[in-house]
C-alpha cells in the first residue's frame, strides 16, 4: 500500500499483492514498490507506471511469482480517478449517495507473467464525497470456521453503503470479517484503503 501525495491536487493511490509468501515475496513486493514509486513521483502515468514496472518484474522474478496490483491518481480539480486495475479487481466505488457500486472488470493481465504485456488508462468520475475503496482478497475470501463459505464481495458492497466516512469503511469491514472469521486470526494477509474526495462547503 502506497499513497503519494503528487500536488495539491493530485494523489497516488497504489495496492498491490503478490503471490506466494516468505522472504522471496517480501523482497519481490519491496522492490516493485520503490520501483513504482519512482515512476510515480517522476510524472508517470497510471498506464507508463504499470507497464513499465511488469517488465521490471517479468524480467526479474521466478515464474511462478507474480503481482496483481492497483495504480491510481486521483485529480480533485478535473474530478477524475485515472487508473490501471492489473488482475487486482477486488476494490468498490461508495458514491456519496450511499450506492456502493462494483468497479469495472480488470483488464489489465497480472504483473510478471509477459513482459511485453501493455496496460491501458480507464478514467472514472469522482465527485465531492465520492470514495474509493480498495482491499486484498483476503477480505472476501475469508471463510466461516463451521461452513467454509466465504464472506464474498457483495457482504463488503452492502456494508460499505451504509458506511458514512472512510475510517469507518476500514473499521467496519475489518471488524465485519472478523466476527466473520470468529477470530482475529484471518485467513490471509489483509488490506483496506479507503480514499475519495472531501466535500466542502
């Protein structure tokens, strides 16, 4: 998780998550991220950001290691969310109506399997009070200790509808999985980010 103030209208958001887990991971992540946050600070675009930092990855990693990852910038004055989704996916728009909406479908193919992959910008409309919210598949794939079923991406949408702000997006949907879960102790590595436009008066 990065978030890279760029101006005072314009901010970075980026997630990513890597397969596989231990030190090899860690170092993996590590470096994409300084790789990413390099390409960010020095004016790149979503889409030149994500392409680049596959072939740094491709050209690097086993092959059985690879990131799903998430790249945005958000532009207050154009009111405008320019992002890559790379096979990431797992994020909801809450509109500041109290509609949580599913986010497009990914297009983008998983980072560090095809270096000559190439990532495309899609351009999404936030308004004053509008929140983007981002989170690790370990938040809809975390199953119940009696069933095994899982919580699922249309638990989160729900919830985060009837969420006010962004610190209780985070809280709830973490607590929410807890009880879940019946358990601190999730399944999976987790992360929630949630981010939008301040209305002001």
């Amino acid at each position: 998780l990065d978030i890279i103030p760029l101006s005072e209208n314009k901010m970075a958001l980026i997630v990513g998550d890597v397969s596989g887990k231990g030190a090899g991971a860690a170092i993996l992540m590590s470096s994409a991220q300084s790789f990413i946050h390099a390409r960010i600070t020095s004016g790149c675009s979503p889409e030149e950001t994500v392409t680049a930092v596959n072939k740094f990855v491709s050209e690097r990693s086993p092959m059985n290691r690879f990131l799903t990852l998430w790249v945005g910038i958000f532009d207050v004055h154009a009111k405008e969310l320019q992002y890559v989704d790379a096979g990431h996916g797992h994020w909801a728009i809450r509109r500041a109506n109290g509609i949580a909406e599913a986010p497009p479908t990914p297009d983008g193919f998983l980072i560090g399997i095809d270096a000559n992959s190439e990532y495309r910008n899609a351009t999404l409309l936030v308004e004053p009070g509008d929140r983007i919210v981002i989170f690790s598949d370990g938040i809809p794939e975390q199953q119940t200790p009696s069933s095994g079923e899982q919580y699922g991406v249309e638990r989160v949408y729900e919830l985060l509808a009837s969420s006010p702000t962004a610190e209780d997006d985070v809280n709830r949907l973490l607590e929410a999985v807890m009880q879940w879960a019946g358990s601190s102790q999730l399944d999976d590595d987790t992360t929630i980010v949630s981010l939008g436009i301040i209305k002001t008066h």
